[in-house]
C-alpha cells in the first residue's frame, strides 16, 4: 500500500480475537507510548530494530507481538509511525473515554484524583465512594462522594467501566467484591493486597514494594552478572 | 525432615543462578505476600492449590517457579508457610536493609517521602535530589534535598542501591544516565517514558495510565469474553 502499511484484519475480527496472550497486551500500551515520542520527533517510520532498541526487546520479539493483530509494516520499509499508533489505540480501545469510580478517599485516593495524568489519557474519575460516612455525603473538586453501598447504582447510572481500589489493605476484598457485584471488569488496585476476583475481571496492580522486592534479587552482592 | 521442607540448593548456589526467568523473579514478591496473608491467618502448611488460588495460578506453575530455586514442600503434604516466606525473602535479598536515593521533589516526589510502606520492608529513601537549586539545599523531613550533580558521591557515601525517579518525562532520561552512572542497578521510575538503560539495570515503571490502558482491550463492547 502506499502508506507502507498493511493489516490483514478488519477491527471486528482483531477484536474478537482472544487468543492474543495477555503479556502481548500489556505491552502494547508501551509500543504506543514510544510511538507518540516517535511522532513528537518528527519520524515518520520506524524499523522493529529501532522499536526494540527503546522497548529493549529483540525485533524478532515486537514482530511477534504485532503479527497476532495482522501484518503491520513493509519487508524492509519498516513502520508507519502515525499510522501504527493509531491502529494499536484503536485495538486497546484508547480512542474513546473510560470512565473510574474511586474507592477509597484518604491521602492517597485524593492523590488518584488529583492526579493530572488521566484525562489527557482518556480515562476520567467520575465517582468516588469511601465506607466512611463522615467522608461519604462530602464532595472532592466536583466528584461526589458517596456510600460503598451506592458503587451498584452509581456504576450504571455514570456508565463506569473501570474500579480504582485505595482503602486499606483489610478492607480491600469486600471492595474487590462490590466492584466485581456491580459488573467492573477492570480495575486498578492500590491496596496491597492479592485480591480474589473472578477470571474475566482484570486487575492491574499499582505497588511500589512489589516492584521494590522484584529488583533486589538483581543486587545481591554475590550475584555475578549484577 | 521434620518441618515437611526440603531445599536441594545451598543459598550461594541459588544466588549465583541467573537462569531463572524474569518473570519468575517478579512473582516472587507475590508469593511473599500471600504466604504472609497465611501465616497472620495462623495456616501452617499450604498446598500449591490454595496458593494457586490466592494467585491466580496453577498449582503446576507455582510448582515449576518454585523449583528453580530448590525443592520445596513434600509431596501431598504442601509448604510450611513460615520456612517457605523466610526461604523466598532471603532468595529475593528482602532480609536486609535497602537504600533508595529519590530523584525529583515535586508533588509526587512528596508523597513518595511520605509513603509509609516502604520502611516496614526495608527500603529506606536516605537523599533526594533535585535539578530546581531552590529545592536542592533544602531538607524534607530528615531529608536533604541536594543538587543532580551530588547523586555520585552520595550514592558512594549514603550505600545507596536503588534509585527513584520522580521528574517530568522530559527530564528522566538524563537523570537515568546520571544514576546509570553512579552505578545504581535497580530503577524505580515513575516517570512515563520507557527508559534506556544497559542491560544489566533493572527497572520497574509505576504507570498508572500503562496499567489502565493494559486493561481497557478487554472492555470493549465486542468482545465475547468480557
């Protein structure tokens, strides 16, 4: 094609597809990160060497992951910086707005909603709910906060999609298990804690410690390679 | 032996074993975390089962990370919570004190400082430094704030292992050369780039809106496993 792209799929059919493992997906929103630098700098292609130099992966590697969402790119011409970011925002469904219901309002949840990385993003905290009553009935900017036992109704009636979990660790599972009563499939969980949900709902961790405690078997001072 | 645990490696033999795949490292913490979780329940001895389910895993996978470090547990007879928590903390180099210098005293480099988890499970930010010569010389809490240009001598004088990134994107990659530099081996970075770094750096991003955008391609209305 003239633009030097071709994808074998239609959207319909990339979407459907569920074979796609779940490590790909989640690097798929790095690929689109580095994509948009690309972009900043004025490039309008880019090869898969040039890809795995700044995700340090190999070629062969983001080949790979790209080749389960069609054929992207040209034998030799590389990829369409514009246009590949474009597609991937599309198949994670970054091209639309997502809208989270916080849990959980103490210093760290005011930090959530205060924190000015989502919107530009597309993701927006609509709700907020904590078990304190005191809290609950009170209003954080122009997010109201409200009873846990109103995340049910308030996730219909805001169409929210996305539960954002910041309560203390003890409290965590009974808020995983309203989240998950009031129909959420995805959410983003601050507690410390490995929550129980069932398979088709998705958590994704927010944990400095764990990511700390992931680093320092590298440092031991009798590690060889280190 | 009487404890029902069996290790079939000496700790230098496990530390000096680079083979075992990252990944593995990275759920090590997890295990950490839930076998506590056990332990403050008063369990005893846990099957690769129940582990499995507390981490959303098979009991084979569980088996298989942990036989890269040893034989574990006797056959039907499960894990001896406690020894097993101990063995894997001291795998991962938990059983010790660790030194993090911050890079970036903004409002987000605060709350890192503020953060209460870290102290409890041996990770201390012992300096903090900024690039803004109003900050550096200043102090936060017991906390000197001191210039970039500090970070060597510091990280020499202070022990410093772990470095903590907290600067606007378009600042991280240099402050990255400058810890690289200092001979720091393992990054927390909340900055959202995708770093680059040599290969024998570990880092690992803290990326709320990575995290939600890994989630929302298994939102979208058309997909059937949802």
């Amino acid at each position: 094609m003239a633009n030097g792209y071709t994808s074998d799929l239609s959207g319909d059919d990339i979407r459907s597809n569920s074979d796609v493992p779940e490590v790909v997906v989640q690097r798929l929103p790095l690929y689109v990160r580095v994509l948009s630098q690309f972009e900043s700098a004025g490039a309008e292609m880019v090869s898969s060497e040039h890809l795995g130099t700044q995700l340090q992966m190999t070629p062969a590697q983001i080949r790979k992951d790209l080749s389960y969402f069609g054929r992207f790119g040209k034998q030799g011409r590389g990829y369409n910086v514009k246009r590949l970011a474009l597609e991937l925002r599309s198949i994670l469904g970054l091209d639309r707005q997502w809208n989270a219901g916080l849990v959980g309002v103490g210093r760290l949840g005011r930090a959530i909603i205060a924190y000015p990385g989502f919107r530009p993003e597309g993701f927006r905290v609509v709700a907020a709910f904590d078990a304190d009553p005191s809290v609950a009935s009170s209003a954080i900017g122009d997010i109201d906060v409200r009873p846990i036992a109103e995340i049910k109704n308030t996730v219909a009636d805001l169409g929210i999609r996305i539960g954002i979990v910041a309560v203390p660790a003890a409290n965590a599972q009974s808020v995983f298990d309203a989240l998950v009563e009031a129909g959420i499939k995805a959410i983003l969980n601050y507690a410390p804690v490995a929550p129980q949900v069932p398979p088709n709902v998705k958590v994704r961790g927010i944990d400095p410690v764990l990511a700390l405690q992931s680093m320092t078997y590298f440092l031991k001072p009798d590690r060889t390679d280190g």
